[in-house]
C-alpha cells in the first residue's frame, strides 16, 4: 500500500483565552477519526496580531 505526506497549512480564528495548541490537537485527533489518517502532527505553529476593522 502507498503512503504519502500531505502537508497543510490552516488559519484558525479564536478567542484570546483559547489555547492554540490545544485547538491543534483538536484538529489532529479529528483527522485521524474522521479521515483515517495513520498520524497527524503539528510541526509549528506562527501567532498573527489581531487584524484591526
């Protein structure tokens, strides 16, 4: 069976008091779930300012 890598970059907007790590664990385990995925991971994560309207 083949196996490849699919990398993916995702922008998650949430509350301050929200833990991005965690939101990235989330993420994962659904991945792995929904999709069948034999392992997910996060490799980095980069925090964006707060976009001014």
């Amino acid at each position: 069976m083949a196996r490849t890598d699919i990398f993916l970059k995702v922008v998650v907007e949430h509350e301050e008091e929200e833990s991005p790590s965690r939101l990235a664990e989330e993420i994962c385990r659904r991945l792995e779930k929904l999709y069948g995925v034999r392992y997910a991971e996060v490799s980095s994560m980069v925090r964006q300012g707060a976009e001014e309207t």
